[in-house]
C-alpha cells in the first residue's frame, strides 16, 4: 500500500482529531470561565452593567474590545465585569481564529 493512498485517511484523522481538539478546548474554557467568580470578586449583573455602560460608569464591551486591539474575528464566549482591586474589568472568554480559547482581563474604565 503506497503512502499516497493512506494519505486522505491521514488528514481526515487529523481534520478529526483537531475538530475533537477543539471543543475540549472550548468546554475547559467556558469551565474555567465560570470559575472566576468563585474567587474573591465581586461581579455585576446584566442589568448592572447595562446601567454602567449607560452612565458613562463603564466602556462598552465593543468599545473595549476595540481600545485592546482585539478584532471582530474573535468569538466571545463569556463576558463578566468585575471589582478587581477597586477597579473594574472586563474578564472576556474568546475563542481565537485559530481554535484557541482565552480569557481576557481588559480595563472597564
């Protein structure tokens, strides 16, 4: 058997095994994401941070995301502020391009 006839079977195992990869990795981060405020900080609500971003209090999530330098290609998986340290932040769960799960800390104000 030639190299080149195992060759789609390879990269359908490959193209499998990043897909699987991929949702672990995804899985762990909306797990440890969740896991952020079980730490000593105190979070907002929706509505809290509805009326933050209304009154000047906080930046938007877009407006943050963009001051940061992160582009639209980014997928947000969780959003969260929080008191850290007497300030506020943003801590942002994204998935990047290229598969990889992240949690951001990015400054509300």
């Amino acid at each position: 058997m030639s190299h080149s006839a195992t060759s789609p079977y390879v990269a359908a195992m490959k193209t499998l095994i990043s897909k699987i990869l991929a949702s672990v990795v995804v899985a762990l981060a909306i797990a440890l994401a969740g896991s952020v405020p079980a730490t000593a900080q105190s979070c907002l609500d929706n509505r809290q941070i509805q009326e933050a971003v209304s009154s000047g209090q906080i930046m938007s999530l877009a407006d943050v995301l963009a001051s940061a330098g992160i582009d639209g290609s980014a997928e947000v998986l969780s959003v969260q502020v929080c008191d850290e340290g007497g300030g506020l932040v943003y801590i942002i769960g994204v998935l990047t391009p290229d598969g990889e799960a992240q949690n951001l800390v990015l400054s509300a104000q």
